[in-house]
C-alpha cells in the first residue's frame, strides 16, 4: 500500500486529471440523456478538438522550456487556411504542393519568432503578441474581409474524411478495420508495458506495485476498446485521428526518449544549470518556438478542411484553448513539467466540457466561467503542490 500511494503522490497531476475526465464524462453522460457517448457525437468531439489537440502538443513543449507560451498560433491558422484558400481555391492549384507552401510558411514563421525569443531573448510573450496581430493584420489583408469556399473535396477529406474498411468482407453493421486495430493496439500496448517493466527490474529501477500496474493496463485497455467501439460503431476512424495519433507517438517519444527532448526539460528545471552542463539552451527555446509554428500550420490545414473555408475571424482564441490544455493536463507554470499526454488530457477535458454543456443548453457565458474556473483550480494545484514539496 505504501508504494502505490507514493505512486500516486509522484504522479498525483496527471492521475487526477484523468480521473476528472472520466468523472466529468461520467457526469455529463447521465445529464445529456446519454448523448455524449452517443458513437456519432464520440467521432464529432474527436473532430471537433483536432485543432487544440494539435496546438496542445505544441504548446507543451514551449511550456516546457520555462513556463513560456505562444500567443500567436490562433493568427497563425488563420493565415494559413487564408494562404491555403488563396492557392487551392483562386489559384486552383492542387492540394499537395499548396499543402507543402502552407507547411513551409509555418516554418518560416517559427524561424522568425524563434530568432527574436532565442537570440535576440525578447520575451516569447511580446514577440508572439506582435506575431497574432501581424498574422492577424496578413489574413484580413489576403482575404480583404471575405470567407473563401468551398476548398477541393480531397481537402475536405483530411478532417471530414475516414479511413476505409479494408476488413469487412461479409457485410458488417460496424467497421471492422476499427475493431481490429484496437485489438492491434492493445496487444501492442500490454507487450510494450511488459517488456519496460522487465527492463526497469533487469536494471533495478523502482516499479510500481504488480497489482498497479495490472490494474493501469487494464483501464487503459479498456479504453483502448470503449474508443474503438464508439468509431466503429459509427463511420469508423476520421483521418485527422490517424494524424493526431501519429503525432502524439511521436512527440512523446521525442520528449521522454530522446537527449535533444530530455535538454528541454533540463532547461525548463533550471537554464543557468542547463547552460553550465554543456546544453545550447538558445538552439532548445529556438527549436521549441519553431515547432509550435508548424504545427499551427498543421492545425490551420485542419480546422479550414474541417469548416471548409478560409475565413478571416478564424482560430480566435485558439491559443487560449491550447494554454489551458496544457496547463490543465499537468504542465507546470513554471516549465520542466508536463507530458504530451498529459495535454491530450487536458485537451480532452475542455472538449467534453464543451461539448455536454452545450448538448445540456448551458449558455456561452457559462462555459467560459466554468472553463476559466478550471484552469485556475489546475494552475492553483500546481502552485500550492510545488510549495509544498519545498516547505
């Protein structure tokens, strides 16, 4: 019993998190009726949040380097659906190369912002103020005002479209494909959480106790399975979920397993400590501000596909969403903590409080009180726990 409290206390952040999302699921489960676990609504909120989904990944890492954030990504969707609009659909260019200018123009802007924060050291949140109005000022100028539409269906298809049935060969009332890549990935799953556990007894690393972690595979197994279920029993798996998937296995990998993602939490921890053990913290912050850029980039393609349009008021407040995200899913205000996962939680959170509040007619004033009620109880946790570890 002893281990797994201090198990729990060690990673109390991200277990209570959780455990909120599962309680606030829980809860607006029974107030709507049953309509927020509803397949066709499970697949729309997936739809829904790709964009702060995406924009939470990136946000961790610049969290992470010092508690520092990006003010600009919501301009910078916007500019890049506005860019992506005025190649695809005035231009009619086809979708591959306007996808790889729009890429490319995310980049640029992260080498921009990135060169005054990391070597210039203007503080990241005056350079990515300037950055959301400049952005801002690009879009209503290219788009003089006006919303381009409709963009090419094989645009629309990136987070409208879903991943064929490639296993239903006898006519199936759900999708196949889904059900057996669940199955896929839990095995994968419990074989990779077994064979860590091995490696960290082989080297004698403190591991959690057996009856823990049986009990952390099954729940996350289980909701593996549930999420499987829910796609399947709908159109399947959207694209855009394929991506976001792909990309919350790679950051995270890069973040826990890599040297240049562990000089990123030695940064946030302590600079001057980083700069004195031989870490370039200016090519650190440099690189985390340019990544943000590109996978706004990323966000834009995906939140125009899905709206099917380019439209000069969009991603307002996106950063906001992100930021809270973020900080809601366990990283630290201070920088040097937080996962990945941790913000895809965090995301989560905000995306089944939108969306029950709205299912249960809340207005819109409410929400933003209660969201914003949220993000300081997690900010707060985070303040109050960290004094507590250094009384």
């Amino acid at each position: 019993m002893e281990n797994i409290g201090k198990t729990i206390k060690n990673n109390i952040r991200q277990y209570a998190m959780l455990i909120a999302l599962v309680v606030i699921m829980i809860f607006f489960q029974i107030g709507t009726g049953g309509i927020l676990l509803y397949p066709m609504n499970v697949t729309n909120l997936v739809l829904q949040n790709s964009y702060v989904l995406i924009l939470a990944i990136g946000m961790t890492l610049c969290i992470l380097t010092g508690g520092n954030i990006d003010l600009s990504v919501g301009s910078v969707v916007a500019f890049i659906g506005a860019v992506s609009g005025t190649l695809m659909i005035n231009m009619k260019m086809p979708m591959f190369p306007a996808l790889l200018i729009t890429l490319g123009i995310g980049l640029l802007i992260g080498l921009w912002q990135g060169f005054w924060i990391a070597y210039i050291r203007i503080p990241a949140f005056i350079v990515t103020l300037a950055g959301m109005l400049l952005f801002r000022g690009l879009t209503n100028t290219i788009l003089q005002g006006l919303t381009l539409a409709p963009y090419p269906p094989e645009y629309q298809a990136i987070s409208g479209g879903f991943i064929p049935d490639f296993l239903n060969f006898f006519g199936a009332s759900f999708n196949v494909t889904t059900i057996v890549l669940g199955i896929v990935l839990s095995v994968l799953y419990v074989i990779m959480a077994i064979r860590k556990r091995k490696e960290r007894d082989k080297y004698n690393f403190e591991n959690t106790p057996t009856l823990f972690f049986i009990a952390q595979v099954i729940i996350i197994v289980a909701g593996i399975m549930l999420l499987s279920y829910w796609l399947a029993a709908y159109k399947g798996i959207p694209i855009i979920f394929v991506i976001i998937g792909t990309l919350v296995v790679i950051y995270t990998v890069f973040t826990q397993k890599t040297v240049p993602g562990r000089y990123i939490y030695a940064m946030g921890g302590n600079e001057k400590a980083a700069q004195l053990s031989g870490i370039n913290t200016n090519k650190v912050l440099f690189f985390t501000y340019v990544n943000m850029s590109v996978l706004a980039a990323v966000a834009g393609i995906s939140f125009s596909s899905r709206i099917n349009s380019a439209s000069p008021v969009a991603g307002q407040s996106f950063e906001l969403d992100a930021i809270a995200a973020c900080f809601i899913g366990g990283a630290s205000a201070y920088g040097g903590v937080g996962t990945v996962i941790g913000a895809i939680i965090g995301a989560l959170v905000m995306g089944v409080l939108n969306n029950g509040m709205s299912i249960m007619g809340v207005g819109i004033d409410l929400q933003m009180t209660i969201k914003g009620l949220v993000l300081l109880i997690a900010v707060a946790f985070d303040v109050i726990s960290k004094r507590k570890s250094r009384g």
